[in-house]
C-alpha cells in the first residue's frame, strides 16, 4: 500500500486526515466518502485487479467495498491499524469471495456425467451468461448518471428504495422515477440490441 496516501501524509500539507474523514463520512457527510474514494479508489481497483483479473468483476469488488463503508463507517477501528490496511483488507475478501462465487456458478453450469456432450452444451451456456452479462453491464453504462446511481444502489447494492433516497439524498419519489426511467430505458436498449443480433423487430414494431 505505498502508493495509497496515509493520515500522516494528509495531514501534512493541510488535508484532512483519513480518520477525519471517516467521522466525517459517519456524521453523514458525503464530501467525505468522495475524498476517501479519490485517495483509495484507484489503488483498491488495482487490488482488486489483481486478483479478480476481470475488469468489471474488480469494479463490482470495489463499489461493493466502498458502499460497505458508506454504510457502516464506523466499523473501521483506529486502534487496531491504518485506514488504508483495513481498507485493502475489506477489498481483499470480497474480491477472494467474488472469484469463488463465480467459479463455483461456472461449476454448476457443466452437468455432472460421464458424456462428452452435456459439457459442451455447459460451456456454451457459461458463454451465453457471459455474453449476456456483458450486454448488460454495457447497457448500464449508457444511463445518465443520476438513473445509473440508484439502480446501482438498488440492484447491485442491495438497497431498499428508501435507503437510497436517504443515501443519495434526493426524494422518494425521485428514486422511484429514476428507476422506472432506468428500468424502461434498459428494456429498450437491451431489447434493441437482440433484436439486432437475431434479425427480430421488437414489440414496439409488431
């Protein structure tokens, strides 16, 4: 972690502190929790990298990450190391954890017999999830950020509406909004891009 910046160095030329930041962050600031991830975010995403090797896997490992901070700030100990140790170590166990759940969803897509083909039928399936896995993740990049931030929350976070509102601060009936406009925007973007593929028109066109 030598090239994460540590509560000494911060507080040298006049910045807060990483422990500042985190009682910050745990009153409910959330300026805070956007110094933490600029100081921590690429070098969590490099971490994650490295044991994750796939580049969107590592990118859910250190959202995961930080949106277990954002949550429970107050779980980190000063008392027991640095924010950058405790950090990295959190990284650590959910990029292990996120490989072995995938390898083990890859397990469970081969049928267990002795036949030759049953496997190649897995393998293709194992291809078409990721094919399909990547279309999406592609078309949530084509949301305006406000829309992808709570479906991020919501579907990859785990969080209840509610809790989303309170966390990004906007009503609840904006999150609602927002989702539903997400949610239609993705039927159709996804809707689009099979249509696409399979030479079909969508229902829209029937």
């Amino acid at each position: 972690m030598a090239d994460s910046p540590g509560p000494s160095a911060a507080s040298r030329d006049g910045r807060p502190t990483d422990f500042e930041l985190v009682q910050r962050l745990a009153q409910g600031d959330r300026s805070a929790f956007g110094a933490l991830y600029d100081r921590y975010g690429t070098p969590a995403y490099s971490l994650a990298k490295r044991i994750c090797v796939d580049p969107e896997l590592a990118e859910d490992v250190v959202q995961e990450a930080f949106l277990g901070l954002w949550r429970h700030p107050t779980r980190f100990d000063p008392t027991r190391g640095s924010f950058g140790t405790w950090l990295m170590t959190l990284v650590h166990h959910r990029a292990v954890d996120a490989v072995r759940k995938e390898n083990t969803q890859r397990r469970r897509t081969v049928p267990l017999t002795d036949d030759v083909s049953p496997p190649a039928q897995g393998s293709d399936h194992e291809a078409l999830v990721s094919v399909v896995s990547a279309e999406v993740r592609a078309a949530l990049r084509t949301l305006p950020e406000e829309q992808r931030q709570v479906i991020a929350l919501a579907y990859l976070g785990g969080y209840t509406q509610c809790e989303v509102a309170k966390l990004t601060g906007v009503p609840l009936g904006t999150v609602k909004s927002r989702t539903f406009a997400a949610i239609r925007r993705l039927r159709g973007t996804l809707g689009n891009l099979w249509a696409g593929e399979t030479g079909e028109t969508t229902g829209a066109n029937r």
